[in-house]
C-alpha cells in the first residue's frame, strides 16, 4: 500500500512537469508572426506615425512590410514600435521587435519570439525548409512565392524575453534588472531570486518585477 501511495504520488509531481514542457513546445505553420500581412500602426518619434501591411519575420523577430508583390525588411531607425489593432510591438534594436506582454508607465516587458533554428535542423537536417530562412539580416527584401513558407510540421518556436526600462532596452536576467531596482527594495528582490518557484522564463513571474523599479 505504502509503495502504491508513493507511486501515485510521484505520478502527481509528474504531471505538471509533463503538461510544462508540452505547453513550451510552441509552433507556427509560416515564418511570419500573422498568417497574413495586417495593416499596423509604425509608431515614430515625436508622436508621428505611419501606417503599412506589415508582419513580423520569425527568422529574427524583424518588422517586414509589404511593398507590392514583395516583402521588405523594415530600416526601423526612426521606428519606436508598432501596432497590429490590440497587439503592441516595441522595437529591441535595429533589427528585432518584442511584443508587449505587460506594460506598466513607460515601462514594458518585451517578448522576442524567433524560430529555434538548432530544433529546426535537428528536426529537418538541413532539409527543404531551411532554404525559406536563408535571407540577409537587413536590408532584405525577397518575393512571396506561393505556399513556399509553410511548413506542414510547424516551425518550432523560442521567446526570449527583454524590459525596456525609462527608454533603455536589456535582457531579463538578475545582472541587467536589478541596476533598476529601487534600493529600499534590494532585499525583497534577493529574496524573490530565491523563490525556485519564480523564473526568468515566466512572463507573469517577470510581471511582478515592476514594482522593483525606480521611479
């Protein structure tokens, strides 16, 4: 009885883990964040804007727009973010674009999601499908070709997660966030660290780091 009970048991730590790492195992069909390309609101400098069929390239997290037949990869050196209706996204450096998971003032937690390019080749061994991301980093500019984009299994999918804090951009780690942290709030923040239940990986964990920031 006594071995059933711990069996049962362990089946129950199990689970969870189980259904964690199914829900991490995220895919898209096409290399693009939208099915197709939506017209978006690129926001500027100085509250000027303008609006394009844009879409965001999974191979880097680029903003792309649609430019006839083409797609182009956007100079985004005067682009401040952009807007897909309720979806915001802010721009992370000259070539990446993170979607506003939460935001709180003029502080925003950011979520880069790219194509795992190590599973994907894991995955296709270099095969057809690689050939679609195989294009320069800027400046690029490339003609849709039919369904040549899709990929039956489904790209799979990594986020890697960045704040934006009073304008300056950095990645989520413990090193880069706590320069910001409040320092009345230093110890509440150490023992957060502490928390193994609490993660840099975890988008409602990060959440809560938004009221160790300096004001």
């Amino acid at each position: 009885m006594r071995k059933i009970i711990l069996a049962l048991f362990s089946f129950c730590l199990i689970l969870p883990i189980a259904a964690q790492q199914q829900k991490a195992d995220v895919r898209s069909h096409t290399i693009f964040a939208f099915p197709e390309f939506k017209e978006a609101k690129v926001l500027q400098p100085f509250g000027r804007f303008t609006k394009a069929k844009a879409n965001i390239l999974l191979k880097n997290g680029a903003l792309c727009f649609m430019q006839e037949d083409k797609v182009m990869q956007a100079y985004t050196r005067n682009v401040l973010g952009v807007e897909f209706d309720s979806i915001q996204y802010r721009k992370v450096d000259e070539t990446k674009m993170g979607r506003v998971v939460a935001q709180k003032n003029h502080d925003y937690l950011l979520c880069v999601t790219t194509i795992n390019m190590e599973k994907l080749k894991a995955e296709t061994t270099g095969g057809d499908n690689m050939q679609f991301l195989d294009m320069p980093e800027t400046g690029a500019f490339f003609e849709i070709d039919g369904g040549a984009f899709e990929f039956d299994k489904g790209y799979p999918l990594q986020n890697k997660y960045y704040f934006s804090v009073k304008g300056q951009v950095f990645p989520a780690n413990e090193t880069n966030f706590k320069k910001h942290v409040k320092p009345d709030m230093m110890k509440a923040f150490k023992r957060l660290m502490n928390d193994r239940y609490w993660s840099w990986n975890d988008p409602a964990s990060l959440t809560q780091l938004f009221t160790y920031i300096k004001e």
